[in-house]
C-alpha cells in the first residue's frame, strides 16, 4: 500500500514512516500543502494521510482542488482540530476518515487497512460506462452497441484510468504509474503506442470518447 503523507512536522512524518515501512507500507512525504497537491495530482497513491493546518496550501483547500479535479484517492485529514464541525467540514471537504492529533500510529494503521478493504470492494464495482460505451475492467471487455473487442491488459487498465476521470487532464507520469505500477521503468515511448492502439480500438466500435493529447501534459478522455 503506497501512502502520502502531507504533514509539516518532519518528525512526525519520520515517525509514521518508521512505524508503517516495516509493515509493508510504502511512505513519501512532503510539508506544504503545494508540495502535496502537486504529488497527489502526478502520482498514484493508495491513500494520503492529510493534515489539516499546512503552509502554502491548507488541507481542506488542497482537499477540495482534488476532489474537484476527479482524484478519489482515499484521504484521511489528520488534525488536532477536534470540534464537531471541524470534523464535519473535513468530511464534507472530500475527506474518507478522519484522525485527531495526537494519535497512536496503530490507530492509522488500522484505519488504513479500513480503507484498504474498502478499496478491495470498490474495484469489484460494475462496469464502467460513458455515453453507452462499456469497459469490464475484469475480463477486459470493451463493448458499443452491438460490437466488442476484447483489450489486452495494459490496454484495458490504461483505459479504466481514462474512463474513471473523464475529461481530466492525466499527466504522463500518472497514467504510467497506474497502468505499469508506482515502480515503472518502462521508455514513455511505450505509452504513446497504446494510447495509438487505444485510439484505434475506440474507433473501430464506433466509440463516443475520443482521447485527446495535451502537449507537454498527457492526455484526456473526451466525448466525441
């Protein structure tokens, strides 16, 4: 499970790291809330560990810019704010769970595995569909209307990342981390001929979605 923490206290931060690496738990850690959003934007994580008060950016903007922008990476706001609408803001922000400061690291850890098996349930959720166009993520089944094509894998999981943030900009490093995995080492050139075989694909069925380059960025998934 790779984790981002944004947090301002370094110690802290060491802390958590020390207490989850052990346990399987891949860590990165930034201290400003700009630093934050621009990782959680470029990067896939499996969870983010929030804290609420950040300089540059505090959490619930930083939170809510996410949330805007389609990342539905699971967050838990970490906070010594402890009222009742505080806590309510925070939820109403974007955020999954939610921890007062201080806390013991065991309590993280099992509010991550929570998230964990929530994640678990979710990627068993139905087909994905735009404008009649389906995708079954677990047999890798593209239908429209009365055609289908069967994708390869890296095609089908480049193409779930795509139908599950329509009309976002995906960065490059993204798409990648997500498709070949957080530890990819894999020439970008390659990702550049899926999205070439993805295009043809899409437009032998017919498809309503068409995937648009951003020079300089990555790409985006967009209805014709």
């Amino acid at each position: 499970m790779r984790i981002l923490l944004i947090e301002d206290d370094i110690d802290l931060c060491r802390n958590i790291a020390l207490a989850l690496n052990p346990c399987g738990y891949e860590t990165e850690a930034c201290h400003t809330g700009t630093d934050g959003l621009f990782l959680a934007r470029s990067q896939i994580y499996d969870a983010i560990v929030l804290d609420r008060m950040l300089p540059e950016m505090d959490g619930l903007t930083l939170l809510k810019s996410l949330r805007q922008q389609n990342i539905c990476t699971p967050v838990i706001l970490a906070t010594a704010l402890n009222r009742l609408g505080d806590r309510i803001d925070g939820l109403d922000a974007g955020a999954d769970d939610y921890i007062v400061k201080p806390f013991a690291v065991e309590e993280l850890m099992a509010r991550l595995r929570a998230i964990g098996r929530r994640s678990k349930t979710m990627q068993l959720s139905p087909d994905l569909t735009i404008l009649g166009l389906s995708l079954d993520p677990r047999q890798h089944l593209l239908k429209y209307q009365d055609k289908s094509l069967t994708l390869s894998k890296k095609e089908s999981a480049a193409l779930e990342f795509f139908m599950r943030n329509p009309g976002q900009i995906l960065p490059r490093s993204r798409i990648l981390s997500y498709v070949w995995g957080s530890d990819w080492e894999v020439e970008e050139g390659n990702l550049d001929n899926y999205i070439y075989f993805l295009r043809r694909r899409l437009k032998s069925i017919g498809a309503p979605v068409r995937l648009t380059t951003i020079h300089g960025t990555g790409y985006r998934l967009d209805t014709v």
